[in-house]
C-alpha cells in the first residue's frame, strides 16, 4: 500500500473539500440546530459523482476504489459530518441496488440515486436485532409473483424523507437465520409503509431518524435483489465498506476540531502569553496528530483489503472501524477540552463535531461487536501471524 496519494486521489480530495467549506461547513450548525435534510446538497453532491463513488463506471458511478472514497467521505465530514454520513450510506445503499438489482430495477432508479435526485435508504436494524443482524424478524412471503411485507424497522437514517429503502427481510422459516434473509428494494411510498417519529437526538441532526412499519406492502417480485436467501451476504458485503466509511467520517470530523483547536490555541493568551506555549497542550496536541495519522493510514488499509479482496477484510475493517472511530471521538473530546469553556458553547462547531462523531461507535456494528469480530479471528491458529 502506497503511503502517498496518486495525483487523481488529491484531485478528488481537492473537489471534496472544496464542495465541503463551499456547501456544506458555512451551513451545518443551522442545519444541526433546525434539523434540516438538505436533500438539495446532497443532490449538488451528486453532480459531482458524490452519490455513486464506487457504483461502477459502465452502471452509471464513478467506479472508484474504496480507498477512494474514504479520501472525499473524509473531506465531506470535515464539513458537515452528519450530512456526509448519510452521503456514506446512501452510496451503500446506491452500490447494492446497482450490484444486485435486476435491469428493470436498474432502469428506473440507478440514475436518480447516482445523481442523487433520488435517495434511499439501508433498513437492517430491528428493535430485538441490533448487534445480532441475523435473528431480524421482518418478512416478506412469496404469493405469486409478488412479496407481502411485514414487520418493521428502526434507528433508519433519512425515513420518511427519501424515496427507495434497502431492506432485508425474512423468506425462510423463522428459525432459518442468516441463510433465511433476502434483501429489497422498495419503493418508500408504497400503501401499508408508515414512518414513526423524527427521534430527538444527541447528533446526526442533519438527517431524520424514524423507525419504519410494513403492514401486508405489497411488492413485485422484481424488488429482490440477488436470489433469495443472499440477503445476509449482501449486507454484511456492504457492512465491511460501510464500517470504513463511517470510520472516514470520524477522521474528517478529528482534522476538522484539529484544525480549529490548533489555532485557538496559538490566539488563546492566558497568563501574559498563548496557551500553545504550554508545554502540557503541546504534547495532547502531539498525541491528538499521532493517532489521527496512525487511524487514517488503518481506514486506508482496510480500504485496500476491500479492494484488493484480501481474505482478512473483514477482520481489519472492523480494526479500522473500532480504532479510527474510538480516536475520531477522544480527539474532538480533548479539542472541546482544549477550549475550556468556549467548547461548550453552540456558538463554536466543536461541540457539534463531538455530538455528530458519537454515534460511530454505535452503528455499522458497535465497537464491542469489532472486538468480538477481531478476537475471534485471532483465536484460530496462525491467527496472530497472518493479521499483522
């Protein structure tokens, strides 16, 4: 793995941070504050190939590598982290309806979500199948040449404001776990799809958070992605690139605070002289910069073992995702810190990048769920010497 980025990886991390201080930084604490969905700049994002980076080239994407699209998530966060969050996963979402979508469902929808004119989407979480994906309750019955759905859904980011969902759902018997789940596209307007509440929460305010209901939705046979009983597999193919997107977000989020905090504290006079001249906040700030690199550089190999299909992606994604979000967090943590008391107040953006950073540690797996996944792996034979 090359340590240094290629001339098209600055070019794309040039056009990310500058459609990020451009449309997205000037805007987010209001967003934050009134809780908007700024599906217009998402859709901007969309011009600029943001809504379908690893979609690939001959179905409309971008075609780029994962590590690729780590570098501009990063950027985009480092704007608004909330919004380019949901970015992360409505490309998710984008790559599996284009990766396993038949070509009539192509048709009508791989446009609209490349482009980001149309959003979806990605409905897994259940309220008793959180961190155990596999026991989902949810169906959808074979009648015909159509499903009837049933169940529901929740913690599901932009329901009820986009327009296709990604959901997996039970066709075998209820004790078939994860070979019983099949994964659908559906339409998010169809009769018996009902949306619960906007949740009031800590962060991610720039993107609504309802749960989702099924009552008898009737669906075409159509809406199947893959082959039945494919569902598990498709999703957690799609957990391992989401596990290092959310993980680029809390490295967007860390530099942005960073970068903050290194200039409030070469301007901060306390006793006579700045408080950068202290020698204690030089050596917190050393240590916020050493594991910031050393997290960026495990999102970018993880990245690479993506793209690569290197046989332990699994195992450094989910390294990735624990250490890059753990650090993502104690960095804004200390940069708030760092300011006293001004890094409590809504007037600065650190407080905000703190709230917004948080929750990485809890969704695409929570950080727990990364140990058991690492440590189970090291416990096979020649574990330790082949994950290195």
């Amino acid at each position: 793995m090359s340590l240094h980025l290629s001339d098209d990886q600055l070019a794309y991390r040039e056009a990310a941070r500058s459609f990020a201080q451009g449309e997205m930084a000037p805007h987010a604490a209001r967003w934050d504050e009134e809780k908007i969905f700024p599906k217009e700049v998402i859709a901007a994002a969309g011009e600029l190939g943001f809504c379908g980076m690893y979609v690939p080239e001959e179905r409309g994407g971008l075609g780029l590598s994962r590590l690729d699209t780590t570098i501009i998530l990063e950027e985009l966060a480092a704007g608004c982290t909330s919004t380019a969050a949901f970015i992360s996963i409505h490309n998710m979402a984008t790559w599996m309806l284009c990766s396993w979508g038949c070509d009539s469902l192509k048709k009508i929808w791989a446009e609209a979500l490349i482009s980001g004119k149309s959003l979806a989407s990605y409905c897994l979480t259940e309220p008793n199948a959180g961190s155990d994906a596999a026991s989902l309750k949810s169906t959808a019955k074979k009648q015909g040449d159509k499903y009837i759905v049933n169940g529901g859904k929740m913690f599901i980011s932009g329901a009820g404001a986009t327009d296709i969902l990604i959901v997996m759902l039970r066709t075998g018997a209820s004790d078939s776990g994860a070979k019983g789940i099949s994964a659908f596209a559906i339409p998010a307007n169809l009769p018996g799809i009902e949306y619960g509440k906007n949740e009031t929460k800590l962060g991610w305010n720039s993107q609504p958070t309802r749960a989702i209901s099924f009552d008898n939705v009737e669906i075409p046979e159509e809406c199947l992605l893959g082959e039945e009983g494919e569902g598990f597999k498709i999703a957690m193919k799609g957990i391992d690139g989401g596990r290092i997107n959310i993980a680029a977000c809390s490295l967007g989020a860390a530099q942005a605070c960073l970068d903050i905090t290194q200039e409030y504290i070469r301007t901060r006079q306390q006793f006579g002289k700045a408080i950068a001249e202290n020698q204690a906040l030089q050596f917190r700030l050393a240590d916020m910069v050493t594991e910031l690199v050393a997290a960026r550089q495990m999102v970018r190999m993880a990245a690479e073992a993506i793209d690569t299909n290197h046989a332990e992606k699994t195992v450094y994604c989910a390294m990735a995702k624990r250490f890059a979000t753990d650090a993502g967090f104690d960095i804004c943590n200390q940069c708030l810190q760092m300011h006293g008391g001004y890094g409590y107040l809504r007037e600065y953006p650190i407080e905000r990048y703190l709230r917004d950073v948080r929750v990485h540690q809890i969704l695409e797996g929570t950080n727990e769920v990364m140990r058991v996944i690492t440590g189970r792996r090291l416990l096979q034979d020649n574990a330790t010497q082949e994950i290195q």
